[in-house]
C-alpha cells in the first residue's frame, strides 16, 4: 500500500451515475441507510465465508455487528462494520468504478426522464453512491482484516476521489456522511431508528444505536453509554410464515436483489426429508440489463446452519433460472464446502431439482390466477424461459405449458398465446403444431410460407427470437402433437386437404415437370431441387430446407455469431398459378435471368442475403422495362 495522498477521478460511468441518481432518486432519499447497512451486512458475510479457512481473521473481535450514530453539531451520519473491510486497492476499484456487465446497455436506456429513469437506476443497483444523495461529502476509513494499514478515501461526489493512509482500531469499515445543510431531519435517532425498522429489520447482524434518554434540564433527548439493538437480527426466512408480513418480505428482497422495486412474487418454504433446507425465492419486476451476459452471476445466497458461505451460487439454480434472486440455508451442507464440491455433490443436485420446482409452480400459479402478472413476467424473461426446453429434459413439459407466443391468430408482437391455446383452436383434422421461425416478427408474419395456411384459416406459432430455432431443436411435440415447422420438408397437411386438391396438386407437378428440371438447371450449384408447392397462393415461389438440413434462419444466425454452418442448398418451390411461373413456360431468352429472378426473390423474403445485390437489380429493371415497353 503506497503510503502518499491520491487524487483519483472516478470512472466516466460513475460519475453520470451519480448525477442521474441524486436528482432522480431524491424523492425516496431514505434508501441510502438501507443501501450503507446492506452493504455492511455483506462485507460481514465476506469474512465469515473468509474465516472458515483462517479462523484468525476475526482476532480478538468475534461477534459481528453493524453500528448507525450521528453527531449533530459534526452534522454526520456514520454507519460501521466490523467485516471483512477494504485495501486501498479494493477501495480504489469498489468505490470508484462500477464493474458491472450491462453498463452500457443501462446508460442508453436513459432517457432523462427523471420519473422513469428513476426505476431504471434502481434496477442498476445504486449501492454506496446513494449516499451522495443527502451527502456533500463522503468518507471511508477501512480496515481489511488482516492488515494493519487503513486507508481514507474521500469524495465530494464531483468527479474524484481521494486517498489517504489512516489509523483504524479494528478491522472494518466506516462510512461517514457529512449531510447537506437540508437534512436535519436525520439527525434524530428516532428518525434513524424508524428508517432500520422499515427497511433493514431483516438483517441477519445485530443493527446497534446508542440508547437515548429525555435530559429535562436540556429539554432534548441526549445518548447514553449503552448500545440497544434496533432490528430483530435473526434470519429472516428461518422464521415462520405467519410472522413475516409482506413489507418485511420484500424489504429483503430489496436486500438480497439490490433491487429498489418490490418482487413480482416469492415462494417460501422448508423442506424436510433426506435433506433439510430453506428457501426463500424471489421473481423480480423487471429483468436486469446484463441477463444476456455470460459472465453474469446468478442471484441465490447460500447459507449453512445460517452461516453464509457465498453470493452467486449458480450450482443451486438452472441457467434458464438465473433470474431468480434469494437464499438458501442448508442444515446438511458442510461449512467448508466450495463451489467444486457443490458442483459434485449429490445433496445439492436434490437442493437444486427441488428450487427448480419450487420456482416453476411458483410461475404455474402465476399464469394460472394472475395473468397480468405473467404477461409482465414473461415480457422480461420468456426469452430466458424458452432456453429451458432444452436445458431441463425433466422439467421440459411443466415448461412448454408456461411458454408464450405470438401467433397467426393474433398477428401482433404481444406473445400471449400458450401452446394449450393453440391446441385448444385446432382445425378438425388437424394432427401438428405448425410454426415458422424468422429473425424478426414483421418477416415471420409476412412469411410466404403461411399464405396456404392463412387461405385454409390454420394458425401458425411466429417464432423469431434468437433463442428460438434452440427452442424449436428441442421442443418437438407438445400434448401429443408433433410440432412442425412449415418451411422445411414436404408440407403433408393430411386431413386438412381434401382429394381435390391433392389430385390439382399431382398434375400439377407433372405437368410442370419440364420447367421444374429447367429451373435447377438453371440454378446449379444454388439450389439441391425445384418443385411445384401447394404453400403459395400470392408469391411466385419460396426456399424451404429439407427435413433433415438445418433451417435457412439458424444457418444465417449461426454465421453472424461468427460460426460455422454446415453446406446445405435449399429446395425451391414455385406456385404454378401465378403469372411469373407460368411466363418461365413460354421465356427462352431470359430463361436463367428470370429463375435467378425467382430464386433472389425468396431468398430476400425469408431474410437471406443476396450475394450480387446489383445483378438482382440489374434483372429487375429488365423486366420492368420489358413490361413497359409492351
């Protein structure tokens, strides 16, 4: 640690921050006492887990406590810890730059709008900067145990920081909060006691103030030598049920997500059996910015016997889950485990099947008795949803009976069709779920491959999100019904056609036999057959995949992700009543223009890439000069 005065800047994201999230934010200011105190609740956590492995961590100061005190002619707020504390590395990069993935993402959902940028802030996370909005001035003295140097840091909130070498009795932290000259009212310990109950009765440490008492001769209350404890500072989810009201259930979530929005819904429960366990899980409002990160961590606390061993323990919770915020207390787990063994052990995998059900019959509830409040979850995290079909092979029915859509039957981007919905308005004969997968919904609903199933009335599922040619890989029947997508293979509709049009269809394709072999002639090496469709009623023609050859949309996904693709030429189908196919019958000089023609235009409509944009205008123009000159 280098021994010398610092003046650092703050990292440019902290510094918009601030400024959003003081003038935003300022209309709920208390949060900032919930923030301070959760962050020392954590920092106390941080070194119970680091102790299990070096006991002398906690020298001669075992019990650990979070202390709140205010000075009013210093006009101050202090919050201490006697955690896990912070070198003047770990001060540097915990107080001066935010290292979250989404950062950027975040800033550019602002609109400065101050109503609404301030849920965004709060779905960020505002943390120990929410003390620069009753503060002029912060500052830190921290202690890493261990170490005996302490370090000051110090800031104005303007743009930078200072750094100092400090003495510091004990290990810990103390945040100091000079208040700007509006803020008397905190300087009150009734007023401060009343934050602590409202928004941190849940902390799991000791929360102590000084006891006060009513001084006659100075007609105020004045503060006694003794501390007294002002939350309930036991576990929260250890307690039962009915002495848990719901603003104490989510106040915690609020601590335990950083979130400043209530949870959309949470389960509570403890298991017993061949493991013993509790679960406190939490559904959050809104989907944090980073979700679609890799190295994003997932949300479960994991706690032993009460003791907390680690943040972010992804092994207790699927992927497709990672949303899910909360705590799990183990009675069987050992205190030394790590995230090796918990990946290994089966007592986890039991804890983990067993959340993972907890949490589906939660969402099953939810899209059964409040289905506005399922749409508004599935708006945040269908996407992450759908990833489960593949993930979870036990629980992959439970979760094609949560999925939504978007459908022909609606034809808006709302996906609010389940695929019990779909089956339930089934045409009479019909055996399949169709579906079509694009790479946006205005190409999925414009699709000509649904024109025969728009003629005939069938719905077709509009699949075109990302994530969702995994989802049709995986998901290939659902109640019994195969689910078929409508550009690849042969479309069998079955019962859903009747002898006359099976017949219209089979002298069709022999009595355009000749031109059919013409065109893939004509287009060797671009396409692995041409033949008559039935798909058609407006468009010329369409590229559909073979049953077995990967769709056009992953093929081109996959290539925009920078991987490979396998080689595979589409099959080109062409409707045999429109003006553009049977011209071809009569066509001999422009024959190989005008398939090129033909082959360049379904390529365009199910969102493919020309490889010679110009020759395709080239051959347009010609045929719109043709058609004027007759």
């Amino acid at each position: 640690m280098g021994a010398q005065h610092e003046t650092l800047a703050f990292q440019a994201e902290v510094k918009q921050l601030l400024h959003l999230m003081i003038h935003s934010l300022y209309s709920n200011k208390e949060i900032f006492l919930r923030e301070l105190i959760s962050n020392a609740s954590d920092a106390c956590d941080k070194l119970r887990f680091e102790a299990l492995a070096d006991n002398g961590l906690y020298g001669d100061d075992p019990d650990l406590k979070i202390r709140v005190a205010f000075d009013k002619a210093a006009r101050t707020i202090t919050i201490s810890d006697n955690g896990i504390g912070m070198n003047r590395e770990e001060a540097i990069s915990n107080l001066g730059t935010i290292a979250k993935s989404g950062t950027k993402e975040f800033f550019n959902k602002l609109s400065g709008d101050q109503a609404k940028d301030a849920n965004l802030i709060g779905q960020f996370g505002v943390g120990f900067y929410s003390g620069f909005i009753v503060a002029k001035k912060i500052t830190v003295i921290t202690r890493r145990a261990g170490l005996a140097e302490a370090v000051k840091w110090e800031s104005a909130g303007e743009g930078d920081f200072t750094l100092d070498p400090a003495e510091k009795a004990g290990r810990g932290t103390d945040v100091i909060l000079e208040l700007r000259d509006d803020e008397d009212e905190l300087l009150s310990n009734w007023k401060l006691k009343s934050i602590i109950t409202k928004y941190s009765d849940h902390i799991t440490l000791p929360i102590l103030m000084k006891k006060e008492e009513w001084d006659k001769d100075k007609n105020e209350y004045v503060a006694l030598d003794e501390d007294e404890t002002v939350n309930q500072a036991t576990a929260l989810w250890t307690r039962s049920k009915n002495d848990i009201s719901e603003e104490q259930y989510q106040e915690f979530y609020k601590h335990v997500a950083h979130d400043s929005e209530p949870a959309l819904a949470y389960t509570h429960n403890r298991v017993e059996g061949r493991q013993e366990y509790i679960q406190l899980l939490y559904v959050p409002q809104r989907a944090p910015f980073d979700l679609f990160e890799r190295e994003r961590k997932n949300g479960i606390k994991l706690y032993v016997r009460r003791v907390f061993i680690m943040d972010d323990a992804e092994q207790l919770m699927p992927q497709y889950l990672r949303f899910v915020k909360g705590v799990i207390d183990s009675n069987d787990l050992p205190l030394n485990v790590s995230r090796e063994i918990l990946q290994e052990s089966r007592d986890v995998r039991a804890i983990r099947e067993g959340s993972t059900k907890r949490v589906l019959s939660l969402l099953e509830d939810l899209a059964e008795n409040q289905k506005e409040k399922y749409a508004g979850f599935w708006k945040e995290f269908g996407r992450v949803m759908k990833e489960g079909a593949g993930e979870d092979h036990a629980n992959k029915e439970r979760i094609a009976k949560l999925l939504r859509f978007s459908t022909t039957h609606n034809d808006t981007e709302v996906q609010d069709i389940s695929l019990a919905d779909y089956v339930g308005r089934m045409k009479e004969g019909q055996d399949k779920i169709y579906y079509v997968t694009a790479d946006s919904f205005l190409a999925a609903k414009n699709s000509p491959h649904l024109e025969v199933f728009r003629k005939k009335g069938i719905e077709v599922v509009l699949l075109y999100e990302r994530v969702d040619e995994w989802l049709a890989s995986h998901l290939n029947e659902f109640e019994g019904k195969q689910l078929v997508s409508v550009a690849k293979g042969d479309l069998d509709l079955g019962k859903l056609e009747d002898e006359a049009e099976k017949k219209e269809q089979k002298d069709s394709e022999e009595e355009f036999k000749d031109l059919t072999a013409k065109i893939k002639e004509a287009l060797t090496g671009k396409v692995k057959e041409v033949r008559v469709t039935h798909r058609l009623t407006d468009s010329p023609a369409c590229l559909v995949s073979d049953q077995f050859d990967m769709s056009g949309n992953l093929a081109r996904l996959l290539k925009a992700a920078g991987q490979q693709a396998p080689d595979s030429q589409p099959i080109m189908e062409i409707n045999p009543k429109h003006p553009l196919v049977t011209r071809l019958k009569h066509e001999e000089a422009k024959f190989a223009d005008w398939s090129r023609l033909l082959f360049d235009q379904a390529l365009l409509a199910e969102g493919g890439q020309l490889e010679d944009p110009a020759g395709f205008v080239k051959r347009i123009n010609e045929m719109l000069m043709a058609s004027a000159a007759k």
